[in-house]
C-alpha cells in the first residue's frame, strides 16, 4: 500500500489506517455496542497482514478498552513494536463512565502516562489533542504536550477537530504534526479553509470517518439501523442514520454503487478513493470491527480516482447536497 510523510515528521503512514474507535464496544457514551476482544485482535492482525502499517486510537474509545486490545493485538502480532500507534487525549471519565473533558497541565500528563500504560510502550508516535475542549485551556494542554516529548515520552503531537483559529492559537508554542478531521463524502466542511490552511503549513491531515461511520459501505437498510444496539451512537446522535435524512443518502448511495460498479468496486472502496483525492489529506483511519470487513477497505488504498470519475462524483454529490 502506498504510503504518505506526514507533515513535517518522519512518520510515513499507509493511505489507510486501522480506527480503533469501534473497537472499543459498548457501556460508554460514544460506544458502538458489544464487541469481542478476540475478534478485534485477530481484525487488527488481518488489517497488518494487508499492509496498514499505523493504527489511530484514544483513551476514552471503550474507556480505556480499546488502547488495551491494541496492544495486545501488537504484542501478539509479529513485528507489532515497528506499528506506528496514534492516540489522544482531553477526554475523560468519572467512576460511574460519565464523560468530561480536561486539557490542564496535570490532567494531560495523566492521561499521557495512563496510555503508555495501557498501550505497553515508552513513547506514543503521535499523540493527539482530541477535542479543542475546554477551549480556554487548549494552549495550556499543548504546553504540556510540548513537555512530554522533550521528556521523551511523545514523538510527535497533532490536533483533532480544530478549526484554523484554534490552530493558529497553538502553532507558536510548538509545532503541529497533524490535523484529524471528520471528512467524508456527507461531511465536506474542512474543504472550505481548514485543508488550504493544513497544506500551506505542512501539517498532515488525517481524516477520520470517510465512510462516514459506516453508512457510505451502502450495507444498511431501515431495518438494520433499527437493529442496532441501543447502546451504538450512531442510533442516538448521527443525523445521517435518522428520517428522511437517511432516505435521501440511501438514493445517492444507489448512485455511487452503480458508478463503482463499473471499476468492479464497492461504495466504501469510492467513498474512502474519494477522500484520499485531495493532495493535503495525508491518509485516512477506517475502522472494522470483522475480520471479513479488512479486504474491502484495504483495497481502497492504491485506487486513485481520475479526474473524470472526481467530477462525475461532484455531480452526483451536488444532487443531493
């Protein structure tokens, strides 16, 4: 698979990434409903076997779960030490699993030092700011960062879900590897100024979602949606899973099956081509939670749109806008 710098480091990461949010199962806020840790383990192995060399995760996916099954995914995996393992911060929880969000000096050092637990290592590749949340203490949070990888324990720091001003806050103190954004086929908010502005300054953009949670795959109907647990986000908040919203991404995605078709492809494999098109987006995390679901996205890592199916995708796209 091919592989992109990111940023200014000297990190090369595959054009896909394994997403670890999933992976993390249900009985918390953001959860996707119960998974096996056996099953996600062998997932990760099949994600590695097919060529993914990094995999994005967070301290808060699972609370805590999800960086525990990566590393044991790694330690299990031969070669696992030489992965390149992303994770984040800001995002916490209290004892009852309710979630709050903390970006002071002490809190970010914790949760720094609670992952390296967690992930089994001496020093996380990239660690990530999660949310600009609470926004008064991002500067103080990016501080603290900056202190971890002067102690070693961090080699390179990156944002999540900043916009440009938020960016432009941080960028004085120390320098910003990345930037992880939602973006997808649904989701094009990033296009107006925030890739212009990560291009410009070298920052590596790492899209998250491009199959935006799943829906873009084109495998759900009324009734699978309404057979997901009670407990999987994407039932509770995801507007594009909802009403009539859902109805008119159903027509487009009909669409997009048919266009991908025609490459002897799948709506995923265009939906995540799609999204590695623009030369500021570095690569993109896409999660699974099967062992059968890892070929699939996988080869989606070397197609690369043509111009003419980039404005036959437009087309469809403004349609439905």
């Amino acid at each position: 698979m091919r592989k992109r710098q990111l940023g200014n480091t000297d990190l090369h990461l595959t054009a896909i990434g394994f997403g670890a949010w999933a992976i993390g199962g249900g009985d918390w806020d953001f959860g996707w409903g119960p998974q096996d840790d056996d099953e996600s383990v062998k997932t990760i192995h099949k994600a590695l076997d097919s060529g993914i060399n990094w995999i994005d995760t967070a301290a808060i996916y699972g609370l805590g779960r999800s960086e525990e099954v990566v590393a044991r995914a790694l330690a299990e995996y031969p070669g696992g030490k030489d992965v390149i393992v992303a994770t984040k911060c800001s995002m916490r929880w209290h004892e009852d699993r309710s979630i709050y969000r903390d970006l002071t000096t002490d809190s970010v050092k914790e949760e720094c030092h609670n992952s390296l637990r967690r992930l089994k290592t001496d020093t996380i590749d990239l660690y990530q700011i999660h949310w600009p949340e609470p926004l008064a203490q991002i500067e103080e949070g990016w501080r603290a960062i900056q202190d971890l990888i002067a102690e070693g324990k961090i080699r390179h720091a990156g944002v999540s879900n900043f916009n440009v001003p938020q960016m432009e806050r941080v960028a004085p103190i120390g320098p910003i590897a990345s930037l992880q954004p939602p973006y997808h086929m649904l989701e094009r908010n990033v296009e107006a100024e925030i890739l212009s502005y990560c291009g410009k300054n070298n920052i590596g953009v790492v899209a998250y979602s491009p199959m935006a949670s799943g829906l873009l795959t084109g495998k759900f109907t009324k009734e699978k949606i309404a057979a997901l647990p009670d407990e999987d986000w994407r039932k509770k908040y995801n507007r594009n899973f909802q009403g009539e919203k859902f109805e008119r991404n159903m027509e487009l995605i009909e669409k997009l099956r048919a266009l991908a078709a025609e490459f002897d492809r799948t709506p995923a494999q265009l939906a995540i081509a799609w999204v590695l098109r623009r030369p500021e987006v570095t690569c993109a995390i896409v999660g699974a939670r099967k062992v059968e679901q890892v070929p699939e996205i996988a080869g989606a890592g070397d197609w690369v749109l043509d111009e003419a199916t980039i404005e036959r995708v437009e087309r469809l796209l403004a349609e439905y806008a």
